[in-house]
C-alpha cells in the first residue's frame, strides 16, 4: 500500500483524522475534518459498516469526492473499524497500482483492520478524542488571558477548501458586536454568526495566515450587524496566526466615542477655546476641560455662573458684555463678544461666543457657546513696537496664523485613508490642498450617523483664507451637526446657519460667506433629503449614466437676511454614487460654470464604466483644473445588493 488514512466518527456525526502515512501534510489538512455527507466513502463505509472497493477511476470520480488526484492513487480500499457493538471509524488504504483487488489481497486487508482495530481502540480510550487535548490546553491558557482572542478551527469541503472557521476556544474577555461573550462564543461558526465577513480582506488574511503561516495583521476596519432589530457598528483591528493546523485570532475593539472625544480635546488645546453650555430651567451649567484652563480656576469649583462672572471681568469691559448677555438671554440673539478677566496670573483677553435655543414661545432655555482665550495674540500686538509692528504682522503673525490654521484645520478634517461604512453606505472622501499652499482654505465636510440612525452629509467652502475661514468652517460644522442632531429641519437649519453668519459679519470689515450642501439619509427607505446655500449641485452617477440634481431654491449663506431654502429628495437605488463637492473642482477662471460641470460629470461616468481601480473621490479630485483652489470631494455609495 502506498497510502493510509484513519478515521475517527465523533458524537456529532463527523469524521477526524486521527492517523496516516503515505499522505502529504497539504492534504491531510484539507482532509482533517469530513461532515456527514453522501458521496464519501469514509462515510458511506461506516454508515453501512461494509467494505468499498474503489477499482475504476472514472466511474469512481462520478460517485465519491475522491481524495487527491486519481491517477496517484487508481485503487482505492476503504474498510470499516469495528467499535464497541457499533462502526467507530474507517481505514483507508490507498494503492498506486492500477486493476482491481484480488480475493488474497482482499482478505489480507480485512485480517489486518481486524488485528488493529483493538489497538486502535485502546489508543482511543487511553487518549480520548483527537486534537481535543489541544482545544482543552488553549482554553485553559485563555481562561487566564487578558484581552480578546479565539481558536478557529477550519471546516473544509471534499475538495479541501475552506468553507467556514468554528470557535473552539475564546478567552472571557472576547466580545462581538452583539455582546456574545466568551463562552457564548464556542462552538460558533464563523460565516454563520458574522456573514458578511465572507469575501472581505479579513476573510483572506485567515486564508493566507492558515496555508502560509504568516501572522495576519489588519487595517482597522468596521463591522456591522443587526441585534434584535437594532444595526450595531464597530471597529475593530485583528491578528491572526496559524497553530498547528487552527488559527489563533485576537482583536481590539476601538470605541468611535473615545476617538471623537480626543480628536474634541485636541480642537480645544490647540484653539485655546472651551465649550460651554448653560441649561437656563435646571440652571445648570457644563464646561470643558479647558474653559477651566482658560478661566485659571480649579476643576473642583465647578461652572462658573453668569451672575459670578462679572467679578472677574475689567470693569472697562462689564458694560459691553453685559447688553451681549441681555441680548442673548433676552432676545435669543447669538453674541460674539470680547471682554478682559482678571486672573492670579494677570489679565485675559478672551471671546465668548453663544446662541440660545428657544421654547415653543420663543423664551431661550439654553444656551450654547465656546470661550478662547486671545491672550497670546494680544500680548504679541501689546510688545510690538510701532516701527515693527507692520512687518511683523504681515511676516510672523501672519505665519502663526496660518501654521495655527492649518493644524485646526487638520484636527477639525482628518480625511480617512480608507473607505468609511455608514448606515449602510460606504464613504470615499478625498480633499486636495491648493498647489500655492500659501493660505488654508475653507472647504470642509461632515459625515456622521445621527442618534436615529439616520446619516448627516455636508459639504461646504467658506469665503477666504487663513484663521479666519478655519474658524467660520469650525462654527458652521459644530452648530449644523448640533442643531441637526436635536430635531431642527434642513431648511430650519440652514436658515439659522445664515442667520449666524450674518450675526458674526456684524461691524466687521468683511461679511462672512459661505456656500454648503447639506443632506441627509434614511437606510430603511433609501431616501435622501437635501438642501444648498449657493453651492454646485451634488453629481449623481447611476446605471453608467452621470447627471447633475435639480437645485432647489437657495442663495449662499450670509449674503442677505431673508434667504429662503428649498428642499428635494431622491430615492437611492442599489449602485448608485451620489458626489458632494466644492466648486474648486469645478471653476476655472475665464471658463463657464457649465464647462466645468460637464468635464466632472464626464469624468465621473468614464471612470465608472473604465477599470480604474482607485477610489472615484480621489480620481475626480486629482482632476482639478490646475491646482488653483482647495477641493473636497465626498463619494456616497449604495452597495449593489
């Protein structure tokens, strides 16, 4: 004999592979574990407790999953091992010469699995089931391991390929998305509790970890699953590694509310700006870490109150703030006022700037807001000297703003290297700096999933450059997302956001303008409403067909006090691309809006009917006429199932 293989048949029906000589590793594993299914002969030896006498290749190759090629093993004899009162296993003997058995050598196999087959079981009760001490080993080094890991043993189909992993071990602190915890976990099959793995690089790092014995280390990445009729979204990074035959797999879970929270206090630190928040019918107040900073006082003292703060101000200044507040509180009017406090280490120079939100009856009931402390700033112009100060101005103040801009700008935009899931959709974002570099504009987006599991996109470009434009896109995108997220309509919203920037021009040299999109999604009726203040209207690229939405009404955002903004919807079909932009994309000087229009709407079609491989927001954003403007380019996709 060239080649034998043993069989063991465990309680669930399936067969291991507990022996074989003659049989390369390759296909051992491929063969290690065989469910209870027709066409093996393994199975169908001890399912009748008969001989089977494979001796045709062809007509063999039609009625059984043959193990490895034919013409390596011709012949083929499988023989069951008689257990205790009941078919335990089945020896396989496997012959590279070609013909049919004959009566002597017949019964010499025969008298050779009845002469082991009590060895055999010795071996098995003294050792209990195969492989299963390994399990038990894990388990035990994972019953005291910190942190998530499992043992994935690989189920493969009669041709060898994996078909799905099954959770033998977990560690206690191994949790899923839906909260299963480490027991919980064992006995799991891998595509049957977390199907939409299937085909994703996670599913393939399994694959390359367990042929090559490489260790797989993967991109974070987010998954998403339904519990109980509520979609649950996480992020995880995992590492796999090959261990005799199974996988070792662990992973860490990223909590998307601690990454928002520091990319928050990063804003704060280097802004030097705090928020604030004041519940005028609990009269309860809420700051953060730096407004206490920024005050010099100790987080134990808690919120200041409003009536206390006038102790603190210059009293040069007490007048102005105080017809800011009354206005504020009053009237509901936003303010944006400066005023000077003294503090143990000398006197401040901050900025208040707040809005109220009001009842049905027009009353505010709270009020939210942000403090900076402009001290830094001040102090420099304070220390200028007349015959420097202009050169220092336009040389080092303005350089600090820029540099100070441009790393707000960075924690405000951090643009995702990869694809992002939301409620559904998969997001592609790409922003392209201007070649001058000189200033730092003010294009910007936001893409969030709102508490009813709906999803916000905006798109928009302030008028400008430099600190100014930062700081009118931070305002925009934190009071959108604010007033979005507690019930206001997307006209209502955008109508306010014009309000706000009128308000913020008021008794400044330059009004502050600026255009925006902004939309929103419901996954359960695919539709999407939106609405535009004086910006390009979003591209929509369905069926290999690109066309441009109808814009509803809407004029740019601090230009005139009485704008009115329209709203259209569409239902997104499976496919779809739906492309927010700003209009560096799109504006060339000298040359129409609508030659501009038509060159991105035919690139967007060309690069989806073409075999281009990169993400369509970077292929349309590299396409920007000569680099002149900042651009910013969202691709909002429909999954195609």
């Amino acid at each position: 004999m060239d080649g034998v293989m043993i069989y063991r048949l465990d309680e669930s029906g399936r067969l291991g592979l507990v022996g074989h000589t003659g049989i390369d590793a390759m296909l051992a594993a491929q063969w290690q574990d065989i469910p209870p299914v027709a066409g093996v002969a393994a199975v169908e030896v001890i399912t009748s407790g008969r001989p089977c006498w494979l001796e045709d290749p062809e007509r063999d190759a039609e009625a059984y999953r043959l193990i490895g090629p034919p013409r390596r093993w011709p012949t083929r004899a499988w023989l069951p091992l008689p257990g205790e009162g009941r078919v335990s296993g089945a020896i396989g003997f496997l012959r590279a010469e070609s013909g049919p058995f004959d009566a002597a050598q017949r019964e010499l196999l025969l008298q050779a699995v009845r002469l082991c087959g009590g060895s055999l079981r010795l071996v098995e009760h003294r050792e209990g089931a195969p492989g299963d001490w390994e399990v038990t080993a894990v388990q035990k080094i994972f019953d005291v391991l910190s942190g998530a890991a499992i043992l994935l043993s690989p189920l493969r189909s009669p041709t060898g390929e994996v078909e799905d992993y099954r959770i033998e071990a977990a560690a206690p602190e191994s949790v899923d998305v839906a909260g299963r915890r480490g027991k919980e976990l064992v006995g799991r099959r891998v595509l049957e509790t977390y199907p939409t793995v299937a085909g994703t690089p996670l599913w393939y790092g399994y694959l390359d970890a367990l042929e090559t014995g490489s260790t797989y280390e993967g991109e974070p990445f987010s998954y998403r699953e339904v519990v109980a009729g509520i979609p649950a979204t996480s992020v995880y990074s995992v590492r796999a590694t090959r261990l005799a035959g199974r996988l070792i797999v662990s992973w860490i879970r990223h909590d998307a509310g601690a990454r928002e929270a520091s990319r928050l206090a990063a804003l704060q630190r280097l802004g030097n700006l705090g928020w604030a928040d004041w519940n005028l019918t609990t009269d309860t107040i809420n700051w953060s870490e730096q407004v206490y900073a920024i005050f010099d006082r100790a987080p134990g003292q808690g919120p200041m109150t409003l009536e206390e703060l006038p102790h603190h101000l210059v009293p040069d200044d007490l007048p102005a703030l105080a017809e800011a507040v009354q206005r504020l509180l009053g009237e509901g009017a936003p303010i944006d006022q400066p005023f000077r406090i003294t503090t143990d280490g000398g006197v401040r120079h901050l900025r208040i700037v707040a809005e109220a939100e009001t009842d049905a009856l027009g009353a505010p009931v709270e009020v939210h807001g942000f403090f900076q402390d402009l001290s830094p700033q001040r102090d420099a112009e304070l220390a200028l000297g007349a015959s420097e100060r202009a050169n220092l101005v336009q040389r080092g103040v303005l350089k600090a703003e820029r540099a100070i801009a441009a790393r707000l700008q960075h924690a405000l935009l951090p643009v995702p290297e990869q694809s992002i899931e939301l409620v559904g959709l998969r997001v592609d974002i790409a922003y392209m700096p201007s070649d001058s570099g000189v200033n730092v504009g003010g294009d910007w987006y936001s893409a969030i999933e709102l508490p009813d599991r709906s999803a916000l996109f905006v798109v928009g470009d302030v008028a400008g450059h430099g600190l100014d434009a930062v700081g009118t896109m931070a305002q925009l995108r934190f009071t959108a997302k604010g007033m979005i997220i507690t019930g206001s309509a997307l006209p209502d919203a955008m109508a306010r956001l014009n309000t706000l920037l009128l308000h913020t021009a008021a008794g400044m040299s330059s009004a502050a303008t600026a255009t925006m999109i902004m939309a929103r999604y419901w996954p359960e009726e695919r539709r999407l409403a939106w609405v535009r203040a004086g910006h390009p209207p979003p591209l929509l690229v369905r069926g290999g067909e690109a066309r441009f939405l109808p814009p509803p009404e809407g004029i740019l955002l601090g230009a005139w006090a009485d704008a009115v903004y329209g709203q259209e919807t569409l239902e997104l079909e499976p496919g779809d691309h739906l492309i927010l932009y700003t209009d560096g994309l799109v504006e060339v000087p000298g040359e129409s809006m609508d030659h501009g229009l038509g060159r991105l709407a035919a690139a967007a079609a060309e690069a989806m009917g073409g075999s281009c491989q990169d993400p369509l927001a970077r292929v349309l954003a590299e396409l920007r006429p000569a680099g002149r403007d900042d651009v910013c380019v969202l691709d909002i996709q429909v999954p195609p199932y």
